[in-house]
C-alpha cells in the first residue's frame, strides 16, 4: 500500500486540476444560461403584403408583445410569448389582434436566431376586403369580384356570430439581446383564408360563383424593447 501511495497522490495532483476546471466552466455557463431569461417588452412595426384572387392587399400596423424567456430550453422551448397588435386603417373599430406563440431561440455568435409559431386572433380589417370592376367598352358594369378574409370565429357577447377571425402563424427573426435591451427584425406568414365572390352581369342573365383560397401572406416586421 505504501508503494502505491505515491502513484495514487501523483494521480490526484494531475486530474484535480482538470475537474475544477470542468466545474468552474460548467458553473459559468449555467450562469450566464440563467442570466438569460426573463420578461421582455417589445414595440413592434408589422408590414403585410400580399395577394389572393387577383386581388393585391397591402397593410401596416403597430403592435406590442410580451416574451417569457426561459432560463434553460424546456421541451426543446426556449419561451412563449402574448401579443397585442392594430391595424392602421381608420376604422378604430376593426383591426384588433390579440396573439400567442411558443418559440426556439438559437445562439449564433454576436445574434440569436428565432423560429417561433403560434396564433392570432380578431377583427379583420378592412385592409384584407376588396373589389374590382370589369365594364364594357361603352362603360356598362359587366362583372365584379369581391375578396375578403373569411370569419371564422365570433366575438364573446357580440352578435352576429362569426365577426372574427383566427390565423395560424410562424415567424423567423433575427434577435439581438443585450444587458437590458432586444432588438428584432424578421419576416411572419400568416396563413389566411379568404373568400372569392364572383358576380358577372354580362348578357341577361346574372351569374355568381364562390370558392375559399388558402393564402400565405408574408409580413416584415422590426422591433425594439427592454427587460421587466
């Protein structure tokens, strides 16, 4: 045992260095993981543009969100975030959306990107209805078409039903988080459904046909917040 003694001594004195070092690096990183958490509020500026049935739409609004980050990913989750945002149209009626959505941030050096996916839910705005005209050459209406996001869902003590509407939605994002403040800029589909009115007046009789179309249309957005 004696003559062991000095091996197993030699031993200690070479692999305690590297366990302390394990420990000490494994205790860092579990810090700067925990410092990374927390509530964040972010202003945002929102972008769509887009098209269905021959029809182009164009909008822009403003809107707010609440992200939770976790202090480590769970379920492969780094954080869930809720929603607020308008439509700027001049209806301040219409427009409404609130949202919610569960996202997975990556680190890639000096920024993080986000992949993140959840719902939206409101009262369309009139910046998704149109119609265009089609007259003849001595200026007689000869047909129409009307496209309109479709209502899918009501509004608590609201009649009639059906006056809102539900969109599912992903986003990638850009995400650069620094002491107190996020910044973020990104691009969203939102999945929305539309519905597609065709009127045709030509001749003597009068013709109408409907149908449902699928749309993805792309937004851009930016956004600027800080730490709660």
């Amino acid at each position: 045992m004696k003559k062991c003694l000095p091996f197993i001594t030699a031993g200690i004195l070479f692999f305690a260095p590297g366990v302390h070092a394990q420990d000490a690096q494994k205790k860092q990183t579990e810090d700067i993981v925990n410092k990374s958490g927390g509530l964040y509020l972010e202003f945002r500026l929102i972008h769509d543009e887009g098209s269905a049935g021959k029809a182009a739409f164009v909008a822009n609004s403003a809107g707010v969100e609440m992200m939770n980050y976790f202090d480590r990913n769970r379920l492969g989750i780094s954080g869930y975030a809720v929603a607020y945002k308008k439509y700027l149209n001049h209806d301040g009626a219409t427009g409404h959306f609130l949202g919610g959505k569960a996202f997975r941030e990556f680190k890639t050096g000096p920024v993080g990107l986000k992949l993140a996916t959840g719902f939206e839910w409101g009262n369309p705005s009139g910046k998704f209805d149109k119609t265009g005209y089609s007259y003849g050459p001595e200026g007689k209406l000869l047909s129409y078409r009307h496209v309109f996001e479709k209502r899918n869902s009501g509004i608590p003590g609201v009649k009639p039903s059906h006056d809102a509407v539900w969109r599912p939605v992903a986003d990638f994002s850009v995400v650069k988080r620094r002491k107190a403040v996020i910044i973020e800029a990104g691009i969203r589909a939102n999945i929305m459904r539309f519905g597609v009115d065709d009127y045709d007046l030509a001749g003597n009789g009068f013709a109408f046909s409907s149908r449902d179309r699928l749309t993805v249309v792309p937004s851009v957005f930016i956004g600027l917040g800080f730490k709660i």
